[in-house]
C-alpha cells in the first residue's frame, strides 16, 4: 500500500476527505497538518531562533531555511516582503532572407 496525504489551505476540507476515504476502505491516509498555507509560511520565513536556542531548534530552523529555497527557489517571499514580478521581454527571430542560386533557367 502506498501513502495518501490529503492537503488543503487548512485542515478542514482534507480532514472530510480523509473521513470519506477512510470509510471507503482506504488505509495510510494522512492529512498535512496546517495545510498549504502553514507549510509555506513555516518553509519560506522561518522563525529565527532566540539566543539561547537548543541544537534541535537550531537544525529545525536551518532545515526549515534550507528546505524553502529548495522547494521554493532561493527568492522565496518572506511574510510582509512584497516582490514585483517583470514581464518577460519578448525576443522575436526573424528568418533570414534566402539567397537565389545562380544559374539554371
């Protein structure tokens, strides 16, 4: 058997999902606690460790840091920063014109 994991924007929609599912004969179901929005937030703007942080919070918080760029790209938004997205600059290829052989009819 292989593992289910239900996801929505919170725990409700997959939390009924997963009652349904269950009910079905599904075994291995699993729902993302927080859902999509608590994952992105906890993976692109983790809380910074205080002063004296234990060495669990310190690799937690420098998993959570590395894990962001990887599953986001380094240019993860952090909560409260705003990002300006460029539109793409259009590159149109012209053919060049064919050159006419010489000789023939």
């Amino acid at each position: 058997m292989k593992n289910i994991i239900l996801v929505s924007n919170g725990n409700t929609i997959a939390g009924q999902a997963w009652l349904l599912m269950r009910n079905s004969g599904y075994a291995y179901l699993y729902v993302l606690h927080g859902g999509m929005n608590y994952w992105v937030d906890v993976y692109s703007n983790p809380s910074t460790p205080v002063d004296k942080a234990t060495d669990d919070e310190l690799f937690a918080y420098q998993f959570h840091k590395a894990a962001g760029a990887a599953f986001m790209g380094t240019n993860a938004i952090s909560s409260g920063e705003e990002k300006t997205v460029e539109k793409p600059k259009t590159i149109i290829k012209r053919a060049s014109a064919k050159k006419k052989k010489m000789g023939g009819c």
